[in-house]
C-alpha cells in the first residue's frame, strides 16, 4: 500500500511539473507571437499617413502604443495650462489629437450695389463659401472717392464629425468628416493601448474556496460530494486541496491560459 501510495505521489508530482513545463512553453510561444505582432502593427501605423477619402473627409490610423507618460509629456509641452487643470483634478489621460485646419481657397467675384442713400457708398456683401448658408460672412460697404470700407464679419456653424472605427488587422482608425470645404493640413492621434483603457491589475495572491461532486464511471465505485480551498498566484497558477466523502484528500494545480482574441 505504502509503495503504491509512493507512486501515485511521484505521479503526480511529474504530472505537475510537466503542467508547468507547457504552461511555460505555450507562455513563452504566445509572448513571442504578441511581440511580431506589436512589432508588425507599430510599423504600420508608423507608415500611415493622412488620407484625403473625399473633398471634407480625411482618415489616419490611431498610434495606441503610447505610455500614460508619453501623452503627459507631449500635453505639458503644448498647453501647460490644461496639463496641470488634468492633474489637479485627479483625472486619467486616455488620448491626444492634434489637429491642424484651414478652408479650401476660392475666387469670388461681383458687383457691390450703390447705396441708395449715399451715392459714394457701395454696399458689398461676401460669403464663404457662396452658397446659402455661409461659414464666413462680410457685410459692409466702400466709399468711392477715398476706398474706405467698412464692415461687419459674422460666423456660422462649423459641423465636424469624428468617427473611430477598428480595422480587421486590429488597428484603430479616426475620420474627420465635415463640408466639402474644410480641409484637415495634419492630424495625429496618440493614445494608450486599448487594453489600458479599463486596465485591470489582478492581485498576486487570491484565495480559491469551492465544492465538488464526483460520478464514478464504474459500477462499483461511490458517488462523492467534495470541499475545496486553494490559492491563485500571479492570476495564472492554482493549487487547490480538497478532500471527499470517500474519506479521500486531493492535491490539484490548474494553470491559466491566455487568452487571445483571434484576428480576422
């Protein structure tokens, strides 16, 4: 009994230590997957540059490999101001977007119409762009003999859509949309990567409490009702005791595997 009891110990032991042994391998394997990866979609993005899709309407890949650090540093060197309202607040820094805008060039031409109530006046009124519902509006009036003008500039409404969508190879991809007239010069996007947006750090040591009921597959063995309780280290490994009904004691290791989202 004594050497059979010493057996299924040795057993088991070597079961574990094979466990571990492919639990490492398949880590080890899946690291080195990630890292091509990461290495393949960096140089991508690094590549990307902004693309004009149709008069108002422009698109650029999303660089996602930033660092809390990173988007803190670039955001006190370009507005100080904001930097230190964000982290007197207390608040969590996701994504910069810089942007730079300018209005397509256009040619206008006419006829102001001499004011009725002074003929050395010419009423004139500009629009851009000359349509119906103008962004810029100047409404004025020229004096003939000494060329002064004045006027009065007036603003519309400037509607601008953002649209951040994901590509089949996992990258994040962000349209400007606005009227055929707006043009977008330059557009970056730094943010961090998206599993940090609800990063969750598991503790390295959790505790494990559960029960277990067991069916023989055999006729002459008896059904089982089990407690359990064990510790969880790291979020990967677990070693769970347990003993039965059966007045039986069992010592079980279970390892995490990653899990990974398949790519289309």
């Amino acid at each position: 009994m004594e050497k059979k009891d010493r057996f299924y110990k040795i057993a088991l032991g070597i079961m574990i230590i094979v466990v571990i042994f492919l639990s490492w391998k398949v880590g080890s394997s899946n690291n080195g997957n990630d890292k091509e990866l990461i290495a393949l979609r960096k140089s991508i993005i690094a590549n990307d540059s902004l693309t004009k899709e149709k008069d108002g309407q422009y698109a650029k890949l999303v660089d996602y490999y930033n660092s809390e650090k990173d988007l803190k540093n670039e955001l006190k060197q370009t507005n100080e101001e904001l930097f230190k309202t964000i982290k007197k607040q207390n608040e969590r820094l996701l994504s910069l977007t810089n942007v730079v805008i300018t209005l397509q060039d256009m040619v206008s031409e006419g006829f102001g119409k001499e004011d009725p109530l002074d003929t050395n006046q010419i009423n004139l009124t500009l629009k851009y762009p000359e349509d119906n519902d103008p962004f810029i509006t100047w409404d004025g009036s020229i004096n003939k003999n000494t060329a002064h003008y004045r006027g009065e500039w007036s603003f519309g409404k400037l509607p601008l859509q953002i649209v951040l969508t994901e590509e089949s190879r996992g990258l994040w991809k962000t349209r400007v949309i606005g009227p055929e007239w707006f043009k977008l010069d330059s557009l970056t996007i730094n943010s961090l990567p998206p599993e940090k947006y609800t990063e969750v750090i598991p503790r390295k040591l959790q505790f494990l409490l559960g029960g277990s009921y067991t069916k023989p597959l055999t006729p002459n063995g008896s059904n089982a009702i089990g407690f359990g309780g064990g510790i969880n280290l790291f979020d990967k490994h677990n070693i769970i005791i347990n003993a039965n009904t059966n007045k039986e004691i069992g010592l079980h290791y279970y390892y995490k595997f990653k899990s990974t989202k398949k790519q289309k």
